[in-house]
C-alpha cells in the first residue's frame, strides 16, 4: 500500500505542478499516470512543439516544459506510479480513499486530485482486421523500452514527431527500420523531418511513403506486413515489429465510473471555492474538469492546482490555520533538505 497525502491521477503538467503547490504547504504527493513517463500529451504527442501561452516564457518546447516542471518538483521528492491506470477507488469509513491501478498497485490517500488531462490515453489503432491477434507478439503502440528492438527489423508507421523521432532513434538499435507513411509530407518538427531525411539517404531508415499497412503475418509471432502503395500496388516486408504511431484518442476511462458528476466528458467541479468534485475529498483540476467559462489552458491547469492545494491542507489538517507567504519571503523548503531563498539584505541600525 502507497500512502501519500495528495493522490494525484495524471503526471501531465497540472499533476506535476500540483507537487510544487502542495510541497509548500509540507503535503507530499504521488501521482500515478497510464503513460510511462511524466509529462502527459506534452512528452507524448509533441515533445518537440513549442507552446506560446506559459507566462514567462514567449515561447518553449513542450518537452523542455516538462523537464522544468520535473527540476522545479525535485526537492519535493515525489512518487510515481506509471504506466498503470488508476481503476477503482473505494471510500474508507474514516473518508480516506484507497485507488486501485489496472495492475493491483493500491494506494491510501486523504485527499485525491484527478489531474487527468482529457482523460485515460489509448492508442489510435490502424484498421488492420487482425491486429489485436499481435498485440504484444510483434506489435506495439508504445516504445518503453527500445531496447526491444536491438539488432531487430522495425516497421513504423505515422507521419507525425513521434514516428518520426522514434525512427531517428531506432535507427542506431534496429538492424532495420522502415518508416510507412500514407502521405509525401510529415507533420512534424522540421529538424526531425530532415534528420529522417538524411538517414534515409545514408540507408539507416527505408522511406515508404504514400502507402499504407493494410495486413499482418505470422504464426505465434509477427513476422511480415503487406503494404499497399498509392500507385504501385502492393509489397511484402519482413519485419520482427510493427509500430504504429497514430497518436492516442483521450477517454475519461474507469474514472467515468466513480460516481463524479459528468458533463460532455468532463468532471463538474465548484470553481466558485476549490475545484473539489461533488464527492468531498475528491478534487478535479486541468483539462479534465468543467465549470461555466472553463479554459481548457495549461495556465488555468497551474491556477486550479494552487487552488485545490489551500483547500487539500485544510482538509488533511482541520485544526491548522497556514498563512500564506510568497516564495519571495519565506523561499523553498524542500523535503530533501534543500533551501532557496532570497538573500538577506544586511541594515545597519543608524543612531
């Protein structure tokens, strides 16, 4: 069993920043997310695009956000659970609540902040008639572990910056690597685009371009695609994976099924006070939530954690009465023994 004090579900940028509001008012969090990195949409749709909208910063790549936010939690030392989904939750008799992820990991917390973004992330699935027959015997919709594919044949599909960075990457591990898109042009960052470019010119990565993936082969294992061509019909790849990167489609998931009042996909909270749900202790802030005027802004993500945070310490601690200060008086304590804080100027008494 995890205990914490703030549970938060969603690793992306509200659920990270949540750790910073909460660190400063001595709360410790976990936060458990379905992807296996931190970061949400921006470390795992475009890492490589810049955002315009984040104060302070006239523009920065949504990776490098993420990296920020990661430096900016690190005194407060917090845990992660990813690559598991969290799935039921049951409400103890003292109000406490204990989250189950799709993998048994259980964990016990007073307060929850569901900073899920636009909900649970599943994969965008090609129509190929049977590819579930090889899901995990040949094929797969995410990279965790590249390793995988070392001295393998790889077949990757999309035309976007994670097919294309995937492809740079696996260009140094596969043995083979071949990069199917249905169209001439990739949406994607341009360095990436040309760094494809130059390794298909050196025979590291086989462009295919204007075709398709339409079947899969193999026995117990995959072990060739058909490709259909735009104008020269079709061929046959022998391949060890096949990946396709087509993004993920966003569903609010096991979470929809928690009792929370739900509007068009959303979790209705009270933003006249705290964000909290209409089950008290349980808190929806960032995209996933609803409110008249709602903005569906990383910076109203980062607003709405700052919020619920004051709201979460009066409930974890009903006796305590915190003042707030500003960072730049009382500084950053972090549970690591770390401490920022301005230099004290030094006033000579005048007599």
């Amino acid at each position: 069993m995890i205990k914490t004090d703030i549970l938060i579900i969603g690793a992306g940028p509200t659920g990270l920043f949540t750790v910073f509001e909460a660190g400063l008012l001595k709360l410790k969090c976990h936060l458990i997310d379905a992807l296996p990195q931190p970061g949400g949409q921006l470390s795992e749709i475009y890492p490589k695009k810049p955002i315009y909208d984040i104060p302070g910063f006239p523009e920065i790549n949504a990776g490098d956000l993420v990296d920020n936010l990661l430096e900016q939690i690190k005194p407060f030392e917090p845990g992660y659970t990813l690559g598991e989904r969290a799935e039921t939750i049951e409400k103890l008799e003292d109000g406490t609540f204990v989250v189950t992820t799709n993998r048994g990991t259980k964990h016990h917390a007073p307060v929850i902040a569901i900073a899920g973004g636009l909900g649970s992330f599943e994969p965008r699935k090609p129509p190929i008639e049977n590819i579930t027959d090889f899901e995990d015997k040949g094929v797969a919709y995410i990279i965790r572990d590249p390793e995988v594919y070392r001295d393998k044949r790889v077949v990757i599909a999309g035309g976007g910056d994670s097919a294309l960075d995937w492809s740079i990457y696996l260009a140094n591990v596969a043995s083979e690597v071949y990069l199917v898109h249905r169209r001439n042009e990739f949406r994607g960052a341009l360095d990436s685009v040309e760094k494809v470019a130059e390794l298909s010119k050196l025979g590291k990565i086989e462009l295919v371009t204007e075709a398709e993936v339409t079947q899969l082969h193999g026995d117990e294992k995959l072990t060739a695609v058909t490709v259909k061509h735009k104008a020269n019909g079709e061929s046959h790849l022998e391949t060890d994976y096949f990946i396709p990167l087509f993004g993920l489609s966003p569903k609010l998931g096991p979470i929809g099924n928690w009792g929370l009042e739900i509007e068009k996909n959303a979790i209705k909270v009270d933003n006249s006070y705290d964000y909290q749900t209409n089950i008290p202790g349980i808190y929806a802030i960032g995209d996933v939530n609803t409110y008249k005027g709602k903005l569906k802004l990383i910076l109203s993500g980062f607003h709405e954690a700052a919020i619920m945070c004051q709201s979460a310490f009066q409930r974890i601690n009903p006796d305590k009465k915190y003042v707030m200060k500003y960072t730049t008086v009382g500084g950053v304590t972090g549970f690591d023994g770390s401490k920022k804080e301005a230099k004290k100027e030094v006033v000579k008494a005048i007599i």
